[in-house]
C-alpha cells in the first residue's frame, strides 16, 4: 500500500504540472517529451505545495488530500485537451551521430547511479529539521501546519518563515502513502537533479546549436565535488539543488526567448521566475536578478510591458507569503540584522574580509575542484562576445553572487566569516547550473542555421 500511495502521489502531483506545460505550449505545433516531463515536475512541485498551502487555510484531511488531486487531475486534463484541439505533436530526439549516442548513454547511466546513490544516503541536517520536520508536522495535523508552529520560539531552530515548496511535497507523498516514510520521500531529490541536467543539455543545445555540448555539460555536473560529496548536495535532502534547477531553468528559458526560437520560451521563463521564491528565501534574491534581466529584455524587445508583467505572479507570491507569516506571528530568523543604512556604514569594513573568504571557498579544490575557475574564463569570454545574451547570462551569474555577498555585511553572527564559511558553499551552489550554461555557451560559437533540433 505504501508504494501504491507514492505511485498516486506522483501520478497527481506530475498530472498537475504537465497540464500547466501543456497549456503554456499549446500554441505551439512540436513539444520536446524529454522537456514535458521535466516542466511537468517542476510545476508539479508548484502546484502541489501552492494548493495544499491555500487550501489549507479552507479545508484539512481527506479533503483537502481530494480537493487537491481533483485539481491537479483536472489540469493535466485541461492541458491534454488544448494539445489534441491544436494538434501539438510530441517529438523524442535521438542521437544523430556516434559521439552523441556515447555522451547520450554515458548521461543516463550517470543519472540512474546518482538516482540510487541519493536512496542509500541519509536525509542530512536541514533536510531533516529545516524541511521533512514541516512535512511531519503537517502530516501529523492532517495536512496543515498548525499556527502554534509558526509562533513557537522553540521550533526557531527549522526556520518556520522558509517557503513550503518542498516540505509541502514532501507531505503530499506523506498523506497519500498514509505515514511519513523518510526512505520514499527521498525519491524526491534525485529528479530535481535529473530533470536540472536535462534541461541543461536541452537549453545549452537551443543556445547553441550543438547538441553534444549540452550533454557534455550535463554529464560533467557531478564532477564538482560539492554537488554530491557534501552537506548541501543532491543526497541529503536539502533545497539548494532544487532552488538551483528553477533558476537555470527561467534563465535559459528567458535566454531562449531572446533568440526567438521558440514562441512559449517567455512564458515558461514567467512560470519558473514565479516559482523561485516559493522555494527557498534567498530564491527572492535570484527572483529579482531574474526579475531585472527580464525588465532588460523586454526593453530591448520594446515588450516592456510584457516584461513588466511577468514579475507580478512571483511579487504576489513573495507578498502574499509575508503577510501569511505576519498573521501567524512566525518566529522570525536572527542570522541577519534588520537592514539600515547606518549599519551599512558601520559595516562596510567588512567588505575585504568578505571578498577574501569568498575567494578562498570559491579556490577550494575539495569543494569545486577548478570548476570557479572555468566559470572565470567563460564569464571573461561572455563580456569579451558582446552580445546580449551572453551578456546577459554573465549578470545572471555574476548578479547572484554578488548580492549574497552583500548580505553578510548585515549578518548577526559574532563571526561573519563563520557565517560565511557555514552558508556561502551552499549559496554558491544555487549559482552553479547558471554557470555551466555559462561555460556550454563560452564553449560554442553562436547557434546557426541546420544544427541539431530538439
């Protein structure tokens, strides 16, 4: 019964997301398989968590669980449809020439061995008391967090203002196994790790032209030793890698648009950004360096209203998640002092110190091996091409880091270096998938006309 639930859980959850894909492509005529059902996940998670948050305020137990699910089936039902009266045809690519089919294969035995690595793996520290401890208690007050979690000085320590993306989808397969099974749930993980490196191979070929630099990207992700041999890779549960994949996937897609391949690329890009905050809180600072290269674009498209736009849904998200934080009088985090611009001034002296730790994680072999370093060459050759969207894609890299490293000079810890060393490498890994798009597009010259179709 426990693996029937989770089937159903799943079935759901990727019902629901699939009909928000389907639908955002529906005035297209050809529909990559392989990119449905990684948007199909990725929106899955944002539906699944966003329902069962606002409908838990209405409704708890068994209904809530069907009120969910009729949606979510009712979705994939309404995408489904829009496909079949505009006739979208579905197409699988396939290798074109032996290199491919080698990186190809190589690729997908990388991603299953990854797969059963992460369900021999423990849930780590946040994974457990920042994360599944949300799904538990929710699972335990029939599908709602109580309000005395919120507001308990107590429960501070598993920070009860993060977004509830993923301990509400953690909870989703809670309530349809019937118990809250930490070996299942970390099933989760590993797809958010495989449909990252799919998509990356994906938008790095539309980018590009060349299919064979996008798989070799993908393949080459593991090989930075952080993204699996750390607290903070894909195996232990945390949010980092997820928040990761929805940032490289709005980023690429925002890129694609620009190139104008393909008519929904702006529309998926609206999608993701909207769900960026919802997962993580420093999601907000991605959101706005997104938010802002989005403005960018649309202002070199003259579609700045359009642009104007897509910020809404994630503005109303971030908004809206404050205000329901407020109600219930969370207990709010003490890492960072409330921002002033006296203690901006006080502070500032920190700046070399920072700059100086950031430099000697960021040249740390055992956490990156040279992968910093390759980002430097690409991000150089990225300002040196000129062209928007490449530099474009640099700010989107450069952006991120910068404004984390900002934060610390608000950090209210005794040591801001400690706090440093205990938060960056996870910071720098939310960035991560950005830059290899950084590197896949350094290594190839401009897309042109006959390359490979995906």
């Amino acid at each position: 019964m426990t693996l029937l639930g989770l089937a159903g859980a799943y079935f759901t959850l990727l019902a629901g997301g699939a009909g928000v894909a389907l639908l955002i492509v529906r005035s297209s005529t050809r529909f990559n398989l392989i990119e449905c059902a990684c948007l199909a996940w990725l929106f899955g998670v944002g539906v699944i968590s966003l329902l069962l948050w606002l409908g838990g305020i209405f409704a708890s137990g068994i209904v809530l669980q069907a009120l969910v699910a009729l949606l979510c089936l009712g979705l994939g039902i309404s995408g489904w449809r829009s496909t079949q009266r505009r006739k979208v045809s579905f197409s699988l690519p396939r290798p074109s020439n032996p290199l491919e089919w080698i990186l190809s294969v190589a690729l997908l035995l990388e991603l299953l061995i990854i797969f059963v690595v992460c369900l021999k793996h423990t849930l780590g520290w946040d994974g457990l008391l920042n994360w599944e401890l949300k799904a538990h208690y929710g699972f335990l007050n029939s599908g709602v967090l109580p309000q005395s979690y919120y507001s308990s000085a107590g429960r501070g320590f598993s920070h009860p203002g993060y977004p509830l993306a993923i301990p509400f989808t953690e909870l989703w397969l809670y309530l349809w196994m019937g118990q809250p099974h930490q070996f299942w749930v970390k099933t989760m993980f590993p797809l958010f790790y495989i449909a990252g490196a799919l998509l990356l191979a994906l938008l790095i070929t539309r980018l590009t032209g060349k299919r064979w630099v996008g798989l070799l990207i993908a393949l080459f992700l593991p090989f930075v030793p952080f993204v699996i041999a750390s607290p903070g890779g894909v195996v232990v549960g945390y949010v980092d890698i997820p928040l990761s994949v929805y940032y490289v996937t709005a980023l690429g897609y925002l890129l694609c648009s620009l190139e104008g391949s393909l008519s929904y690329s702006f529309t998926i890009y609206v999608a993701t950004l909207a769900l960026i905050p919802w997962i993580k809180s420093e999601g907000a600072i991605l959101w706005s360096v997104l938010a802002m290269i989005g403005l960018a674009v649309g202002l070199y498209q003259r579609r700045f209203r359009a642009a104007l736009l897509s910020i809404l849904p994630g503005l109303i998200l971030i908004i809206g998640w404050r205000l329901y934080l407020r109600a219930m009088h969370a207990v709010t985090s003490s890492d960072f002092a409330q921002p002033t611009l006296q203690l901006l001034s006080v502070n500032l002296r920190r700046l070399g110190a920072i700059i100086g730790t950031a430099f000697d994680e960021m040249s740390e072999t055992s956490h990156w091996s040279i992968f910093w370093l390759l980002v430097l060459v690409a991000i150089i050759y990225l300002l040196v091409a000129r062209t928007l969207p490449r530099l474009l894609l640099a700010a989107g890299v450069l952006g991120p880091i910068i404004l984390y490293l900002l934060t610390y000079v608000f950090s209210a810890w005794p040591s801001y270096t400690a706090h440093m060393r205990s938060s960056l490498p996870r910071l720098l890994l939310q960035v991560m998938p950005a830059a290899w798009l950084a590197i896949g597009l350094a290594l190839s010259s401009p897309k042109t006309s006959g390359n490979a179709r995906t």
